[in-house]
C-alpha cells in the first residue's frame, strides 16, 4: 500500500532513548539523526510483515548497514525468509534465493559458463549470488563443498569462474538460515564457517497476538507484496559508508578486545571467540550507534550485540542440544559481559 | 507522585541544590558555611583567645598570654588573607603549617637560625634542649609554672596548631562545630592541672564563644552530609552537639566535683622509680603527699669531709595568708663550665664571717629536678653542666636550660666559723658580718593581716616562759626557744593527721590548726616557727631539700677523711632559716622526729615533756649550721612515727583515696568519651571530605562519576563495574522513581559518555567553575534522592558509616 519513503516524527526504539548530545557538530548531528531516521523506517516497513519482532529486526538491519552477514537460526516457519524479503524490499535492493539441497552444486551458486550457439563461445551466466541480498535457505542441507563456495563468495565479494573474477554486488549480504533441530542428511556449519557470520538470530515463535495478525494479513494475499522500498539503494550505500565513519573510542576497541578474549578462558568454553570477532563487534557496534543516531559508539553498543556477534562462534564444553544450544551459549556471554570492567575513560 | 514526596521530605532549608553548601566554590571565602566569612572568622579567632580563660594560672605571668594571641591568631589572620585570595583549603593548611615552624624559629631560636628563621642544626638543638626542659618542669613543677623560654615556645606552637586545626575544619571542612571538640580537648589541660581547677564561669567563657562560632556559620546551611534528607541531618546534628554538650557538661560536673581533691598527680605522676622536686607556688601540700608517697630510693649522693650536711633546693619567703612562695628577686646567670664562682657570694650577698670551707663532691642518681641540690654556703661549683642562675636572695641554684639529671658536680662551700663565745651571742650581732643589714630584711618579716592571732600568742607564750619577751633579748636566743618548744612539748611527727584532720597545708588557718593539735610534718614545724620569727622581729624563710642522709660505709674512696652519704627520696624535707645577725641566715630544725638539732640548740630531754626547757643560753660551741649527726637516722625515726599515727586512723583513708582514684581516672575517661565522639563522627566526615575532594578541582566530572557511583553502593544499590554509565543511569533513575534526580542523573550520565567516548570528549575539555557547580549540584540532589530509596533507620546507619568508605569507587 505505502510506497516511498515514510516520514518518521522521532524514533520511538524499544531500548532506552539514546543520550543527549551536548556539543556535536550541528551538521553532524544531523547526519546521525536523518540515518537514525532512515534506518528507523526500514524496520517499522520490516515491522509491517514480521510482527513483534523488532530486536531480530533491528539486528538484521545493523548486519547489513555493517556490512557483515546474517544467520538465521530457527525452526522453520517463523518467518526467516520473510525477514530477508522484507530487508530487501525496504531497501529497494535485489534478493534471490537459494534453497540448498544436498545435491546442489558450487556453480549452482556462483553461475557458470554457458556455451553461445550464435557467438560460439562460452558466455558466463551469473548464479543467484548476484543480488544485494542473497538467502541461503536451509544452508546446513547443503554439502560442504557447497558451502564453502558460498562462504567464500562472502568473505572476498567476488566469484571466480574459469580465471575471471566477477565483483558482487554492492551492498551484499547474505542471509543464512539454518534449522537447529538436527535431521538426518544435514551438514551443520563447522566453526570456521560460522565464524564469518557477522551475527547470529533467532526469530522465535510470534506471540499470541502477532501469530493472529499473521493469519489474518495472509487473507490479503502475500504481505510481501504490501511493502515496498522506502530507502533507495543509492542512500542504503551513503548509510554503510557512514556507519564506517562512527568514532570507537580506544577504550570502546579495548572493551570489546577484552570481551573477546574473556571467552577465550571461560570456563564453560571450549573455544572462545576468533579476532574475527571483535571486529565484527566493533563494525556492527559502529552501525547500531548510527541507527541510535549517534556518531560515537557506547559500551552499551558492544553490550547489545555481544551475543548475537559473539555467541554463534563459541563451543561450549558440554553443549546442550537443539534450540538450547544457542540459549546456552547466549547465557555464556551474558556471564562474561558480566565480569569484563566497563572503562569509563574520565580524566 | 515521586517528585512531590522528594519536595516534601527531602528538600529542606537551602535543599534547592543551588542555594545549599554545594553550590558553593569548594574554598575561598565563598566556601564559608552560611556566606558569612568574616564574622565566622572573627568567631573563631574570640573561640581560639577565650581557650586562654581557663588556661590562665597555668603559667606564671602574662608572656604566655601574648605569644598565645600572636601564634593563633596570627594563623588565624594569615588563614583567612590566603582565603581571601582564593587559594585552595588544603594549600592554605600547607601554608600555614610550612610558616608556623619559621615563625617559631624566629621567634624563639633566631639567634641560631640562618638569616634569622631559617632553622638548622644548632636550632634543632636549642629547641630540643628547650624541650626537655619542659619537659622536665611539666612532670616536676606544679602550676602555675615558673616561665621560661621553652615553655612560651610551646605555648606558641600549641596555639599555632590549634587555629590551624581551627581554621581547617571551619573553612576547608566547613564542620565549625568540631572547633568545639577541639576546644574542649583544650580545656581539658587545666582542669587537670590546675590543683584548684577551674571555676565554672571561666569554662563558660568559651562555651559561649562556641555557641557564637555555631551561631554564625549558620549549621542549617552547613554543606550537606551525603544523606541531605532533612530527619537524617537532623539527627546527625544532634549527636555532633550531643558530643560536644557531653564533653563540656562532664568536664564541667568533673570540675566541680574535683576542686577540692584532684591533684595533679593524676595526669603527671612520674612513674616508679625517679623521685621528684616540687617548687613554684604553692609546693608545701605536695611536699607533704611526697612524703607520704615517695619511696625510699636514694636521689642522691655526696662526698665530704666536712660531715653531714644539708642539701638546700629553694626557699620560700612570700607568705599572703594561703601560700608560701618562693620570693621572686634577682638573679644572675651562671654557666659552671664557664665561671664556677657562684654568683652573688662577693657582691651584695649578706656573706658572714665564715672561715671554714669545705668541698662536696654531688652526684645526682635518681632526681629530676630544675633546682641543684647543695650545700649552704656555695662559693664554687664545677662540673655541672648546662645554663643555671642563681638567685641573689638566698643562692638557690635553678635550671635555666639545664638539668640535675645524672649530674656530677663538686661544690666549695664556706662553713659558718665556730662561734666562739656561746654567753655572749647578742654581741655576735654586732660582730663581724660582712654587709652586717639584711638589706631587703621587709619581705622577710611580712606577716599577713589575717594571721590567725594563735601564732603570735604562742610565741609569745614561748618567750614569755623563756624569759626572753624583753627588748634585749637576742634573735638567736629566741630562735633557739622556739626551736626547742617544737622539739620538746607533746608534738608528734605525722605525715597522715594532718590530711586526715583535714588542714593539711602550709596556710595560717593550718598553721593555727597544727599549734592546737600538735601534730604534723616538717611543713608544719617548719611553716609555724617562720611565722612565729617573723612575730617576733626575726627575718625568717622556709627553706626545702634534702635531709643529710645516711653515712655509706666503706664509699671513703681511700681517703680517711672522706665520707660518702646517701639521701633518699623520702629524705625530702623543709625547715626554716632564720636571719641571725653576725651569723646571716641560719637553719634551724624544729622537727625533731627528721632532723637533729643543731649543736648550738641542743636537744633537751623529749622524756621530760611537762618540763619546758628554760634554757635561754644556747651553747653556741659549734657552727650555727644545723649539723645533724650522721649517726642518727632520720629515715628510721619517721619510720617509727608513721605506723603509730597509721594505726589510729584506720579504714578511712582507705576511702578517701578510692574515691580519689576515681577522680583521677576521670580526665583519662572523659578524653577516651571525646576521642570515641571524634571517631563516631570520624567515618561521615571523611566520606563529605573526600566528596569535596572530588568535586574539586579539573577532574570534578570524574570525581562527580565516582560520587554517583559511591553513593548507589552507600545505599545498597551497588555499581557493578561490568555496567556501562547508561544502564548504570538507567537503573538508579528507575530506583529514584523518576522526576529531578533521574534526570540530573541522565544528564550527568550524558557528560560522562561525551567525556568517554566521543572524538570531542575524548580530545579533551576544560572543566570550568560552571560545571564543578553543575556536578555539585546533580550530586547533591541525587543523593537525596537516594537517601529516599532507603528505610530511615538504615539512613541513619548509613550516614554514620558509608559503605562505600572503605572501597571507594575511582575512575
């Protein structure tokens, strides 16, 4: 129904209000306050098809503005796809998808040469890959080979095919989903490939209310189909590029290094989180202090992303099993967090 | 519904924030509780020069009067121009700590110091020899003390340090009313000291100041405590004036009660061993306690060839009715290592024709003391080391920065001719003294007007019954009668009936007292017969010392000649002199149980007690000295007297002296109830002073944060270190339920984040005036609503013991 941009009054976030401002630059201030505004209005469009949802939402948008990639890890029919339309809808990007079966092949991914009948030569045709967002559907039915092909589209943003290298798109993020329910013919992720996630969520089953309004939205047909862009693709790059620009204070790099490596000696882990890890932390920090409208990012930036970002890539020593798994290790980080000193450089 | 019930109870008087002591600068006159300054200042400094109403009669003279005034206040003057020009507290604390010492030297000690004030090792040493003369005359004299160098000094020093405790706590703590614990410590020295203590009105004087000290520092706008909610300050208000209520009500009970018996035994009771020397005022009453309580272990020790003698100490001429004093004339410098002749002995002393000379080797064992024990007559002395004087009056020898501790010193002393011809001793009168009129003979034959008319009547009677009540009669015929009737009627040695029968003493009432009961000690033989020689025309002095002592056997060192006595502590004793013209002053010993009489007032019969001797003709065949044999032991004689007058008196002196140990228990008691009230109120005031501390100075925003932080952990709230400063704002926001508190708390969390983590913030930023106020105020606020946040009993716990105390929270 409601194309273009909204206009938003004032962000209303569902976490405290951000802190006053005293003396920033005016003409800073408000680039801060129009991305805050900007990304606000991505997640109410999200917001419009995945009800009651707004932290996995707002977690999904700080990947992408971050510049990482997304795992989704849930039962299915939650809605995780949707989310990834939805992501991508609002941002007028292009989304393609790919159901991963165990006979899905690395060139069904990347595109392959195909031979010219009229030029006679072998003409590259691009896969899926090719699109701003790209879901990787049940990533853990596919083979590892597979697998790594896509994990290393998403690290370099590249693919090669018999010696040429063709660039991704830009922004690209890929959205994995995976189902934690362990079932016979699937290859989960191995941790090296986990870790290149820039974070993990879950969606979780809706609540009452939000369940019946799905329903009922169903009858008008697919809500998909109700929501278009309300940034332009153009202004989502302006935003990424911004999100680099916000200040992390040397403590701020200090506190999240020592998050990091805090995992690194849990008792409760046998493997602590990579370096990888904190500068996943700090960039997406970086994206969720610009959607709280602030160029400068707070220990409660690292705090509220500890454990999507960190959580995925532990392992803890006596794993529990299913959905519990992650709740355990999301229970994990809470503990370190607890016993890392927050610095507050005052002189 | 939050905000309503913080106006209602949290904000009271000046609770505004701004108008209360927060929003004051932290120093400079500002600072000044209740934006009164100069009046507060000028309250202080009456506080500090009334301390010296009660002190009075500590020290003799006035001199300690002024450098009291000129050391504290002109701490007081140079504390508050420091202030006025804005320099912080502590710096003028240092200041002021730095300029006393100087001001001191130069003061006391310039002639060493470099450049006059600049102090070194010589001036180290003066004052070091100062002290321990001080020293030694606060274990050893009895107020008032005699003046001297050490003692303005200290005077000075004490002065100085109490108005810059004074003046700290008043301005850089802003807690004025411990200017009254201070004071009342202050007060306690007289009343322990002061024999007679102190009368009520001259507590009362500084008392007053204080309350005037309270009364404008203006307590209601007093800098809060962190718990500013009105009940809890009210409270803690009550127990600092409960404290200082208490202390100067119990000293005031402790005065009234004590004034007849506290002595100042009970603060400076040198321990076991040492014996000790009295002097000053009124020494003849301890004199007696001595006697009572001194043990027998020898002071001192001397070798002669010329038998026992006499060691005098001082003498006492100046008699007003109440005391004796030792009279106050001219003295004359004497260093022994650098002129041993005594002063006085060639030039203006009344200097018979003496002959004899004799040479006592003294060493002192056991005796502290100001006063150099010695024969009478002392020509030289050698050995002896330190600065002395001599006193032109009666050639006492007294410590001017010296001391008879472990001293070896040898003494030539002029023995008194034998006087040749015992009928003839009225014409030895006009014989052959040099300077033959007593030249200032008046003092000594002062009498009061109020003497009881007792004292005349008997000498009266005595020489009456003598046969010498005629205009003939010669001096020493007389002094020998009276010297006999002590010796030979029904008196009896006793250091116990006097104290028991309540006139124990040297006044004339006691005196009169001791001719009916008959009964006392050598200050009372020797008090009576001066005043009843002065009754009859003759000059007459008490004079103290040491009895001869004993003879030690086998200490002759080789010489025949020699001999070796040892005086023992309770060898203590007075007795008079008397001016015999042809003879100057000589000893006499009324006291028959201690001393022996001397060889020209022989002792008649102590049998033959109804018979008075009618001997009017002394037999003067030997020195007009008292020569005591040294056969006969003045210890042993005592000793046989005491158990006798022990025995008759029982179980009630037992009492008696429980009640004054009591009494002397006290001052320790009521100093342990001020030192306990000081560390009650110890733990709040250091936790408001470290507060000031913070909120002070460049890093005021992160002294604010610590504060924040410390004030959730004093009210149980904690601040976990894994908290950032937003959820830490968040929380206590919510705790506070909302409203002013919240939101200067939001605000000064927002500061904290900008200063942390922002490119500006972290580049750096002056903090001004304007924000120290700002965080004042936010912290005050947000400590009252803290306070809230609490059940009022543990409020009450809480501001008298922070939590946050022992592990303050540092950024």
């Amino acid at each position: 129904m409601v194309t273009g941009p909204m206009i938003i009054d004032s962000p209303t976030h569902t976490r405290r209000s951000v802190s006053a401002r005293p003396t920033a630059v005016p003409t800073e201030a408000g680039l801060w306050d129009a991305l805050a505004a900007q990304a606000h209005s991505v997640e109410v469009n999200i917001g419009r098809v995945i009800s009651g949802k707004p932290d996995a939402i707002r977690l999904a948008v700080t990947a992408f503005l971050a510049g990482g990639h997304l795992l989704i890890e849930d039962v299915p029919g939650v809605g995780k796809t949707m989310l990834a339309k939805a992501l991508a809808t609002s941002m007028g990007a292009t989304v393609r998808r790919i159901q991963f079966t165990p006979d899905l092949l690395p060139s069904d991914v990347t595109g392959a040469p195909i031979f010219n009948q009229e030029t006679r030569q072998f003409d590259f045709e691009p896969g899926p890959i090719f699109a701003n967002i790209v879901i990787g559907d049940e990533i853990n039915r596919a083979s590892p080979r597979t697998q790594s092909a896509l994990l290393e589209c998403m690290e370099e943003r590249q693919v090669t095919v018999e010696g040429t290298t063709y660039a991704l798109d830009d922004p690209f993020l890929v959205v994995a989903t995976q189902n934690p329910i362990d079932m016979e013919g699937t290859h989960t992720l191995m941790e090296a490939q986990r870790d290149r996630f820039m974070m993990r969520i879950a969606m979780g089953y809706p609540d009452e209310g939000a369940e019946q309004a799905m329903v009922k939205a169903r009858a008008n047909g697919e809500p998909i189909k109700q929501i278009g862009s309300v940034v332009p693709l153009a202004t989502v790059r302006d935003m990424i590029g911004a999100c680099r620009q916000v200040h992390v204070a040397d403590a701020i790099t200090a506190y999240a290094v020592a998050i990091t490596r805090a995992t690194r000696h849990h008792q409760a882990l046998r493997l602590g989180a990579s370096p990888r890890a904190a500068v996943h932390l700090v960039a997406a920090a970086r994206a969720y202090a610009a959607m709280h409208g602030r160029g400068h990012v707070l220990p409660d930036d690292i705090q509220a992303l500890a454990e999507p970002v960190l959580a995925h890539r532990l392992m803890a020593i006596s794993p529990a099993s299913g959905v519990e798994a992650a709740a355990q290790l999301r229970a994990i980080v809470r503990a370190v967090l607890a016993g890392v000193r927050v610095p507050v450089p005052l002189r | 519904m939050s905000v309503a019930g913080t106006d209602a109870i949290g904000l009271g008087p000046g609770g505004g924030g701004r108008e209360g002591g927060w929003g004051e600068a932290p120093t400079g006159w500002r600072a000044v509780p209740g934006n009164r300054p100069v009046i507060t200042a000028l309250a202080v400094m009456v506080l500090l020069l009334t301390l010296m109403v009660p002190m009075g009669g500590l020290i003799e003279g006035r001199d300690w009067m002024i450098w009291f005034a000129a050391f504290g206040g002109g701490v007081l003057v140079l504390g508050a121009v420091l202030r006025a020009a804005r320099l912080p507290g502590w710096s003028v604390t240092l200041i002021e700590l730095l300029a006393v010492p100087l001001a001191l030297v130069a003061s006391f000690a310039h002639q060493t110091a470099w450049l006059g004030f600049i102090p070194n090792g010589e001036t180290w040493e003066r004052f070091v020899a100062m002290g321990k003369n001080v020293a030694l005359a606060i274990v050893l004299e009895y107020a008032p003390l005699s003046p001297q160098i050490g003692l303005s000094a200290l005077v000075a020093a004490g002065a100085a340090l109490l108005a810059v405790v004074f003046d700290w706590y008043t301005f850089t703590v802003r807690a004025p009313a411990a200017t009254g614990l201070f004071a009342t410590l202050t007060m306690v020295l007289p009343v322990a000291f002061l024999r007679d203590g102190v009368t009520l009105w001259k507590l009362a004087v500084p008392a007053v100041a204080f309350l005037l000290v309270l009364a404008v520092s203006n307590p209601v706008a007093r800098p809060r405590l962190q718990v500013v909610d009105q009940w809890v300050h009210g409270v803690l208000g009550v127990m600092r004036a409960a404290v200082v209520m208490a202390a100067s009500v119990s000293l005031a009970a402790a005065v009234a009660w004590v004034v007849p018996g506290l002595t100042s035994d009970a603060l400076i009771k040198p321990g076991e061993g040492p014996a000790r020397f009295v002097s000053g005022v009124n020494p003849l009453v301890e004199l007696g306690a001595d006697l009572r309580e001194q043990g027998s272990g020898e002071v001192l020790r001397y070798t002669t060839d010329a038998g026992p003698l006499y060691m005098r100490m001082t003498t006492l001429a100046e008699f007003d009715g109440t005391r004796w004093k030792h009279a106050a004339g001219s003295t004359a410098a004497f260093t022994p290592s650098v002129d041993t002749a005594v002063p006085w002995v060639d030039s203006g002393y009344p200097t018979p024709d003496y002959a004899a000379s004799a040479s006592v080797k003294v060493e002192i064992t056991n005796l502290r003391a100001t006063m150099l024990p010695a024969p009478y007559l002392p020509t030289e002395v050698s050995g002896a080391t330190g600065d002395w004087k001599v006193d032109g009056d009666d050639l006492t020898i007294n410590a001017d920065l010296a001391s008879v501790t472990d001293q070896v010193y040898r003494v030539e002393v002029m023995l008194p001719r034998t006087v040749p011809d015992a009928s003839a001793a009225g014409q030895i009168a006009t014989s052959s003294v040099a300077g033959s009129a007593l030249a200032d003979a008046d003092q000594y034959l002062e009498l009061p007007p109020d003497l009881p008319a007792i004292i005349g009547q008997t000498a009266d009677e005595v020489m009456a019954e003598a046969s010498l009540d005629g205009p003939d009669a010669s001096p020493l015929a007389q002094a020998t009668a009276l010297q006999n009737y002590f010796r030979n009627t029904d008196f009896t040695y006793s250091t116990t009936t006097p104290a028991e029968e309540g006139y124990d003493g040297d006044s004339g009432a006691v005196v009169a007292r001791f001719l009916e009961v008959k009964s006392g000690y050598c200050v009372h033989f020797a008090a009576a017969m001066t005043l009843m020689a002065r009754h009859l025309g003759i000059p007459a002095r008490i004079a103290i010392g040491y009895l001869p002592g004993k003879e030690v056997s086998g200490q002759s060192g080789g010489d025949p000649g020699l001999v070796t006595y040892s005086v023992k502590a309770n060898q203590l004793h007075s007795w008079p002199e008397l001016y015999i013209p042809g003879s100057g002053w000589v000893g006499f010993e009324p006291t028959a149980a201690r001393g022996v009489a001397p060889t020209y007032a022989p002792e008649p019969s102590r049998t033959a007690e109804a018979t008075v001797s009618p001997s009017p003709s002394p037999s003067l065949s030997a020195s007009p000295t008292p020569s005591p044999s040294a056969s006969a032991s003045p210890s042993a004689s005592a000793k046989s007297s005491a158990p006798a007058t022990k025995s008759g008196a029982g179980g009630g002196g037992d009492g008696g002296s429980n009640w004054r140990d009591w009494l002397r228990v006290l001052p320790w008691v009521l100093g342990g109830l001020l030192v306990l009230g000081l560390a009650t109120l110890a733990p709040a005031a250091a936790r408001r002073g470290r507060r000031r501390r913070r909120l002070a100075g460049p890093r005021a925003l992160a002294g604010a944060w610590d504060e924040a932080r410390d004030l959730a952990v004093d009210y149980g709230h904690g601040a976990p270190a894994a908290e950032t400063p937003a959820d830490f704002g968040e929380r206590l926001g919510g705790l506070m339920g909302g409203g002013e508190a919240a939101r200067a708390l939001a605000e000064l969390v927002a500061e904290v984040e900008r200063a942390a983590y922002t490119k500006e913030g972290v580049a750096g930023t002056v903090t001004g005036s304007d924000q120290r106020e700002r965080y004042r105020s936010q912290i005050a606020v947000i400590g009252r609503s803290l306070a809230l946040t609490v059940p009022r009993g543990r409020r009450l716990r809480i501001a008298w013991w922070p939590p946050s105390l022992r592990h303050p929270h540092h950024t």
